[in-house]
C-alpha cells in the first residue's frame, strides 16, 4: 500500500512491526495494540516482529498520529486460519499460488472447479499483505479432494501452482 511506503520509508525496524500488524489482523486503538479485544504489550509485539519494544511503542505512536492508518489500523480483525487443524476435522487443505495475484477471477475459478468435485468450501482466505509478497489462496475443504480434479485446478485461471496438504 502507498501509504504504509510513504509513512514508513526509511524506517525498517518500524516496517517490520506494521508487517507484523498487518499479518496478524492487529488494531491500533489510541496507541494500543489488540488481537480482537485482548491487548497485547509493546514487548510481545517487538518480540514477534523481532525489533525492540520501543519501536513498536514509536510505530504505534505513528499510526495514532496520522489519520489514514488510525483508520485503517483500528479496523483490523484476527480470524482463524483453519488449515493447520484440517486434517484433525477431516477436512483437506489447498494451497493455490498465484501468477500474478492481481489477476481477477482466481478465486472463482478455483472455486467452480472445487463445486465440480462435489465438495463443500469450509473456509476461504486469500493471504496477500498487499505488498504482493508471497501470496496465496488457502481452501480448507470438507472432506478429500478426487485427485482427478487436480489438473482441472492447475488449469483454472491465473494458477501457478497447487499445493495439496
């Protein structure tokens, strides 16, 4: 995003927190970090981003400051990603890589050729931290995936690859 280059150029330390913010779903609130409605401390937030305290404390200072990222910020929600418990419920766990993770129309895509296979969509998340780093979608479905659907994913649009967990 613009505003986080514009704001946090030249402040790597304080970049790593925002990254940590974002990957998180952590709000700011009056200068204070939360995962949804519990806080956490200046010191377990550097701990994470793996940067001192007291820049985390600097960075959240900043965000308080400027409008458009106390906006933002203080939006933000933490959901539960399922993908590591799949199994566990007896649910599969798809990873799709993008080509190009701009390109519209993945999703759906994807989606049609899960439909096809007569299987449910237990959850849906695309992870991309708008930095085009890494992203990806994960599909945690009910149940096993045919293998014999697995080209028909390969070929939808926009994929680069597929990952079956």
């Amino acid at each position: 995003m613009e505003i986080l280059d514009k704001v946090f150029k030249g402040f790597p330390s304080q970049e790593k927190v925002v990254s940590e913010l974002l990957r998180s779903g952590i709000r700011v609130i009056d200068g204070t970090a939360y995962c949804n409605s519990i806080e956490i401390s200046d010191s377990a937030l550097g701990r994470a981003a793996h940067v001192d305290r007291r820049v985390v404390r600097s960075t959240l200072e900043k965000i308080d400051a400027h409008p458009r990222l106390k906006s933002m910020f203080s939006k933000m929600i933490s959901i539960s990603l399922m993908s590591d418990i799949a199994s566990d419920m007896g649910c599969t766990t798809i990873e799709i890589i993008p080509e190009d993770a701009n390109e519209p129309g993945i999703l759906a895509d994807v989606s049609a050729t899960v439909y096809r296979a007569g299987i449910a969509i237990r959850q849906a998340v695309v992870i991309d931290d708008a930095r085009g780093e890494d992203p990806r979608l994960v599909l945690v479905l009910d149940g096993t995936f045919p293998p014999e659907y697995l080209p028909a994913l390969r070929g939808c649009r926009g994929v680069k690859s597929v990952i079956l967990m």
